[in-house]
C-alpha cells in the first residue's frame, strides 16, 4: 500500500463569521420595546379596527352604524390617550411618532373614501382631504430634514376635531330624532350634518395649509440667516 493512498483529508476551514454587531442588536432591542409599549400598542389598534369599521359601514343596517360610530369613538380616543401615556409614561419613541399621524390619516381616509360609493360624501371632498393630507405631510418631511418642526395651530386642529365629529355623523347614517337640552330639534338626517362639518372643515384645512406653508419658509429663511452668520 503506498502513502498516496494515505493521504490526509483535506481540511475544512471554518469561516469566522462576524460578530453580532452591539449596535444593531440594541437597536433591534429598542424597535421591539417600542412597539410593545402601551402607547405604541394603542396606535397599532387603531389600524387594526380599521376593517371592522369599514365592515360595519358596508353592512348599513342601522344598529351596525351606531356599532361602527362606537368603535370609530374608541379608536379616536385612543389618539388623544396614546400621546398622553407616551408622555407620562417617558416611552416618546421614533416609532410612535411615525404610526400615529398614519394611523389617524388611515382611520380617517379609509371611512371617508369607503362612503363615496355609499352617497354620504362627495368625491371632490374627499379629493382634497387627500390631496392636503399628503401636501402637508410631504411639508413636514422636508422640513423635518431641515432640522424645522412645524407645530399644529389652531386652524389644524379644528380641523381635525371638525372631521372628527363630521365623519362619526356620516357614519351613523341615518335620520334620528335629536333634542338639545330643552329644544326639540325634530328628526335630523346625520348625513347632512355630517357633511356640513366635512365642508366647514375644508375651509380650516385651506387656512391651515397656507399656514404651514408661512411657517415653513420663515423657518427655513431663519435658518440660513444663522448659517451665514460668522
């Protein structure tokens, strides 16, 4: 036998994998704690109910509207709740800040754009709802990127709480017989009044579009006069 035949196997050499990076797993780490704080988890079911709203809606029955108003109520809630808690809890996260303007610009855009076809709302409303929503939202990402934050004002948020109420109206529905106090206000189609409340809020979100847009270039004219300043 000779000592070819003997020939040793080839070693296999391991490659040396690369270490966990302690960066990306706190990181990682971070991620997960967010979305499992409370307030995150309350953002997170607003999206969640948004097709069990949207069921109810397309049902139409009577009671399934005041179900669909009860939960649509409990998700809007949640968006007063969950800013809240982050702040009290001390839990104010990137992640939250992405999911909750989402979240609310989703509940909101969903039930408006799946009563079109139902006659509760025009489309051009609806149109420019969107059309505005993402205006801003592209606004606030520019000025984000340039170190500018852009507060709500007044216009904004009653805006906000006009399509609120505009839309928890047009998702009841139907006629009801409502009474204020002591005045009897008869039977009222909530349809009506809700897109009253919707066109009213079309005028705030105008007004609060150009407002942005003043904020935004006064910001961003400060912010190169400091950086040409010696």
């Amino acid at each position: 036998m000779t000592t070819e035949g003997l020939r040793e196997p080839p070693v296999r050499r391991r490659r040396r994998g690369r270490g966990a990076d302690p960066q990306r797993l706190a990181r990682r780490r971070s991620i997960k704690e967010d979305a499992l704080n409370l307030p995150n988890i309350l953002t997170m079911a607003r999206v969640v109910v948004i097709p069990v709203v949207l069921w109810l809606i397309e049902r139409g029955t009577p009671k399934d509207c005041v179900i669909a108003a009860m939960v649509y109520s409990a998700a809007a809630i949640t968006d007063l709740l969950d800013g809240y808690l982050a702040r009290r809890m001390n839990v104010v996260s990137v992640l939250g800040k992405f999911l909750d303007p989402l979240a609310d610009k989703l509940l909101v855009m969903a039930s408006l754009i799946w009563m079109v076809p139902m006659g509760r709302i025009p489309e051009w409303a609806v149109v420019l709802l969107i059309a505005r929503e993402i205006s801003i939202t592209g606004l606030r990402s520019i000025a984000s990127s340039e170190g500018v934050v852009i507060a709500a004002g007044e216009s904004g948020k009653s805006k906000t709480a006009l399509q609120m109420v505009g839309i928890l109206c047009l998702i009841l529905g139907f006629p009801y017989h409502l009474s204020l106090g002591f005045v009897d206000l008869g039977r009222v189609d909530l349809v009506y009044v809700g897109r009253a409340l919707i066109y009213v809020s079309l005028v705030f979100s105008v007004t609060s579009a150009v407002e942005y847009v003043g904020l935004f270039a006064q910001a961003v004219e400060a912010n190169e006069r400091r950086r040409k300043q010696p």
